[in-house]
C-alpha cells in the first residue's frame, strides 16, 4: 500500500473494504493512433505522478495471478500492462480509466464484486449473480471514461473500442454461467458475437438481463 492511498483511505470508512481489489481486463484490439497515443501516455504519466499512483508495464503477453490470465490490472495504487500483449493500448486506457475511478473514490470502486476468489475455488453460484452485477457495473464505468478518453485525444474508433466493451461486459455473464474465466481464444474474435454487437457502450440495465443468443454465439465460439 502506498503513503498517498493511506491518506485517501483515512478520508472514509467506506474505502477500508477497498483493499487489495484487483481489476481485471482480458483486452481489446482497435487501431490506435499512435502519435496521439503517445500524447495521451504523457498525460498518464503525469496524472499517475501527481496522485503518487505507479505504472507498471511488464514485457509479457498476459500476467497472471491465482491461475487467471489477464492483459492488465489495476488495484487503485498501481496499474499493471503486459506490454507485448497485442492489445497493450487498449489495456493500457482501460486500466488507467480505473485509476481515475480509484483517484476520485466513486461508490463503485469501494463495492467491487467478489467473483475471483469465488472463481479460483469453483465457489459460483446463483447466489454470486449480484457480485457479476457489481463488477460488470465497475465494469461498465471504466469504459465509458475510456470512452471518454478515446474521444478526447482522438485514439482509436469509439465504435470498435465500444463494441468491444459491450463484449467484454457481456463475457462476464457468460463467466457467471460458465463458472469459467479463462479461455484459450480472444473473446474477441467471434464474427458471430461481432454481429451481435452494438457499437454504442450499453446501459447498465441492458446487463441486467443475461442475453441468451449472446451466451449462445459466446459457446459455439469458445467451447473447444
Ligand atoms: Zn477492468
């Protein structure tokens, strides 16, 4: 724990849950600008140095912790990248857009669902439904900040970021189903799921609803 989460947490009694909690993000894939990319690393930078908040970038494909393979976290005092992951820009906006959750306290940063410790010791059930709900919640606000940042230093297509967003926060209903989180192929890469896809980020409440042809197209993909 760092001097400077210490102090944020002493502010409420709200953030003494917070601990510890580690965000993760498979990834994403959209064409980035790069020159534009590099402005906004620079604004990271000096937004993570002023909060006292690190950045790690680690030179692998994925990082991995109690057997889940991930692209890049973030536990609100550091950020974490694997940089030779082919999706390391994605990641790398995600992530940070989590920082700024954990910088300015939201609610939502502070009720982060507990579904990785139930996921490692095969602990799902029906009962974890309202944890999925909190994630996918955080989930869901991470990317539209992403969003956000994508629109405002120019990065990539906010289509494809936001379809892939919608994909990523729909994958989550099929780990609640699965009870698995990890996968040998991108979720990424399912024409089919593609197609289902809406180009705008979706509201919270659409996640409410498992989407059934979603699960379907996700399984016929990703099964094997
Ligand atoms: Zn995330």
């Amino acid at each position: 724990m760092t001097k400077s989460s210490t102090k944020t947490r002493s502010k409420k009694i709200k953030t003494k849950q917070k601990k510890n909690k580690i965000i993760y993000f498979m990834n994403t894939s959209s064409r980035f600008n790069k020159r534009n990319f590099q402005k906004f690393e620079k604004f990271v930078r000096e937004y993570c140095e002023r909060h006292g908040k690190k950045i790690i970038i680690k030179p692998t494909k994925h990082l991995r912790a109690n057997g889940v393979k991930y692209g890049g976290c973030c536990d609100g005092n550091s950020m974490q990248v694997a940089s030779k992951n082919p999706l390391f820009e994605n990641i790398f906006v995600h992530e940070f857009s989590h920082m700024t959750q954990a910088v300015e306290e939201i609610d939502l940063w502070y009720d982060y669902g507990d579904i990785w410790e139930p996921l490692a010791e095969n602990r799902i059930s029906i009962a974890s439904w309202d944890e999925f709900m909190k994630v996918i919640a955080l989930e869901r606000d991470c990317e539209r900040r992403a969003l956000k940042f994508i629109r405002k230093f120019k990065l990539c297509s906010e289509e494809d970021y936001a379809l892939k967003a919608n994909t990523y926060l729909y994958y989550y209903q099929y780990v609640f189903l699965t009870k698995n989180w990890n996968q040998k192929k991108s979720i990424y890469g399912s024409p089919e799921v593609n197609a289902l896809m809406p180009t705008k980020l979706l509201p919270m409440s659409t996640f409410k609803k498992i989407d059934m042809k979603i699960m379907e197209a996700f399984f016929k993909y990703l099964k094997k």
